[in-house]
C-alpha cells in the first residue's frame, strides 16, 4: 500500500529523503508543465548534487486546450516568460511539448537517476510526454504525477502509457485524495 503523505511539498521531500538518498544522488530532472516555478525550485532546494541536472518544458503561454471549466485554454500562462530560478543547474526548454521535446532529446544523455514530473495537466500533453519519453525509461525510474486524480487526464494517460508499452509500475506514496502520486517503474 502506497504511504498517504498530507501536502506535496511534503511528498517531495519523503521522496528525496526515501528513494534519493537525502538529496544527495544526483538527478536528472525533468518537469513537464512548469508555470512560474514552484516544484521546480522546491526539488532544487532538495537535492544539493552539484552534478543533479533539473530541466523545466513549458510553452509558458498557458494551456493549448480547455481543461475543465475553471481552466481555461491560456490558463497558467506567464506571457512567455521562464521563471527567475538562480540555481545553475536548471535549464528551460520553452515551447509545445510536441515541437520542444524530441529535439531536446535527440542530444539529451542520461547522466543520474531519472526523476520525471508530469504536471502538464492535459490528457494528451501527459500522454505525448509519457510515451516520448518512454526510449529513457527504466525500472527505477520515479514519475510523480500532479492531479493524478483527474481520471480523463493524467491517470488516463498513465494507464494509456503503460497499456501501450507494456510497462508495470508501482505506487509509493500519494498526497490526500490523489492530488500528487509517486510511482516507480518496474
């Protein structure tokens, strides 16, 4: 059974303390659905690996399609400007996921752990990032999910993910009613 933790910050940290050595292993970071940065600044304030390496995708012009009714298409924009996070380690990659990501990838090697967060909110932005990403997948890999309990979004494109690539994973931690999930890959 997956351990219930009350917040994600709190979810962050139990999961650098428990699978990330304290924040001491080095990571590869990558978050998909940055916004104005929060997450990200929080997991560098975790892991202090002078060779972790943190990578934040976002168009910053909002959401490319409704979400629900209270998010709308353009919700969450920054009018296109990357967050102000001083940590060295970071890098943005600006731009739709379906334009920005196979070109990252195709000179992106894995260094450390993959840690990979899927805060895209959007069915298909979850399930283009997943299955993108899929070639650097392992078991192993952690995958934290934001607003898995939106079951036509993220937990769809999981369950999509995985049925199609025929791949298991396991659930280790979530917050209260499934607003953030841990899983790893097997």
């Amino acid at each position: 059974m997956a351990l219930q933790i009350a917040a994600k910050e709190d979810l962050y940290k139990h999961l650098s303390d428990a699978v990330l050595d304290g924040g001491k292993r080095a990571i590869d970071f990558l978050e998909f659905g940055v916004f104005e940065g929060a997450s990200l600044r929080f997991w560098c304030s975790l892991n202090k690996n002078p060779v972790s390496r943190f990578f934040g995708f976002d168009s910053f012009e909002g959401l490319p399609e409704d979400w629900h009714s209270g998010k709308r298409k353009g919700a969450f924009s920054t009018s296109g400007k990357c967050p102000e996070i001083t940590d060295p380690r970071v890098n943005f990659v600006a731009g739709w996921f379906q334009r920005s990501l196979r070109g990252f990838l195709s000179s992106y090697v894995p260094q450390s752990q993959l840690v990979i967060h899927v805060d895209c909110d959007l069915y298909s932005s979850a399930l283009y990032c997943l299955t993108t990403m899929d070639p650097f997948v392992s078991p192993g890999t952690l995958i934290v999910l934001d607003d898995f309990f939106d079951a036509l979004h993220i937990y769809r494109a999981l369950a999509d993910y995985c049925s199609a690539y025929d791949r298991q994973y396991q659930l280790i931690a979530r917050t209260h009613q499934l607003g953030q999930a841990a899983i790893v890959m097997l």
